[in-house]
C-alpha cells in the first residue's frame, strides 16, 4: 500500500463530518414546526463551525511555546504546519507552494518492479506513471545506465513522518525545512513525482543524471528543482516529475 494511506483514501476534508449533522437539523425543521426556532439556532451553529479549520489545543499555542520554531507572531507568518502536535511557520520557498493533491483511492496506484527500485524497495506512482517509466528505465537500462527508483508517491501524513523521524535523531525544524518539503507542500503527493537513487546531491554527478538530462522529456519527465529553478528551491537533480497529457484526465 502507498505510504500515508489509511482505510483506503488520503487528503480526506475533515468537516465533511458536519453534513450529517445538518442534515438532521434540516430533518428536525420540516417534520417537527413547534422546534423550528430551535432547529435555526442548532443550523447557525452548526455552520459557524463549519466555517472555521478545526484544530487541537496544541495548534493554538503561541510560536514561542513551541521549541524548534521560529518566533514570529501569526500576523508575520501566513502559513504554518502541525508536526507531531506542535505547530510551525512555513518559510519561504515553501510558502505560497503548497501542494493541492486530489483525494486518492488504491485502486489509483501501480507498483512499481523490483527490478527497478533500489534494493527492491516497494513503491508506487500513479497508474498513469508507471508504462512511461518503465519505458524510460528500460531505454537507460539499453544505453548500460541502470537507473533506480528510491521514492514516488507520499501523502502528507507520511511526510510528516518524516519530520518525526528526524525530530527523533535531534535535528531542527528549521534545519530540516532546508532540503526537506513541509507536508502539504511536497509534489510526492501528487503521485506523478520520482526520486532516483541517490537521493542527495551525489546524484548530480552521476551517469544516470546525464542520461535523464538527455533523453527524460520524450518519456514526459522533467527536473522540478533544478540547478537555477524559477522557484528559488534547493536544487534537487534525483527529483523528476511525470507532465505527461494522461494526467489532466486522472483524479
């Protein structure tokens, strides 16, 4: 199964939790006009909440309580990430980059071969992604350059799994955010991305980095982050994304 899934779906809208709830209150309006007075306050209420993000107590605490981030006040930072109950600014360039993945479901996922991830690893891509990779591997693959598949498809739980972890082995947010996209904002939730093995800066100097330089735009792949991107993002020459025409058509 794709990292980040649960029960099936990623990206789920968390008030759609709310339209049960109205709907029994509009149920309650029309059967019943002696509470209909009653029914009008519970709807207002209702809908007041609806129109406000839902968050822990741990989200509404001020940066300063918060170790690890950046001391600024919500009026100087716009956006911001939950991390393991804490919360934190997005800087730039992650700012105004966030990631709009569509809701996803299994049966949207193709695996791909062993035969061309590193050491065999399990990972998927998007159904759509994975004859035009293979193509592209096995293109290399008849050139005498082997090339690796280390990553694809990550929802932005598992993103923040990956905070978690290096939390863990005492790294700062801040030194993280560096080379590390916030959940919410990596293209691997998009389904389409890649990162070929390396995945460091080691990559750069690699027959296999020539090679897709070369040849990766007739199978449909581009470098996002490359060397002097438009974005301003760390230069990350393992990471390729699939632009190809089916994806207009997916979820």
């Amino acid at each position: 199964m794709p990292p980040g899934f649960c029960c099936g779906v990623s990206n789920i809208d968390y008030p759609i939790v709310y339209i049960p709830i109205i709907v029994y209150i509009f149920f309650m309006y029309f059967n019943f006009p002696k509470i209909r007075f009653v029914s009008l306050f519970f709807l207002s209420a209702t809908l007041l909440l609806c129109s406000k993000p839902m968050m822990s107590n741990s989200e509404t605490r001020t940066p300063e309580a918060l170790p690890g981030s950046q001391a600024k006040s919500d009026t100087a930072i716009e956006e911001w990430v939950n991390i393991g109950g804490q919360r934190f600014p997005v800087p730039p360039p992650w700012s105004g980059n966030k990631i709009n993945a569509p809701t996803f479901s299994w049966e949207d996922f193709s695996k791909i071969p062993a035969a061309f991830t590193h050491n065999g690893g399990k990972v998927y891509v998007r159904a759509e992604v994975i004859e035009p990779l293979i193509q592209m591997l096995e293109a290399a693959k008849a050139e005498s350059v082997e090339i690796l598949v280390m990553s694809g498809y990550r929802s932005a739980w598992y993103q923040r799994k990956i905070f978690l972890k290096m939390f863990s082995e005492g790294r700062t947010y801040e030194d993280i955010i560096r080379y590390v996209a916030p959940p919410g904002y990596s293209e691997h939730m998009l389904g389409t991305a890649i990162d070929f093995y390396p995945s460091n800066w080691r990559f750069a100097d690699t027959p296999q980095y020539e090679w897709l330089k070369e040849n990766a735009a007739r199978f449909s792949f581009e470098e996002t982050y490359s060397q002097y991107n438009k974005k301003k993002m760390p230069w990350e020459a393992w990471h390729w994304n699939y632009v190809g025409p089916a994806i207009s058509q997916s979820p």
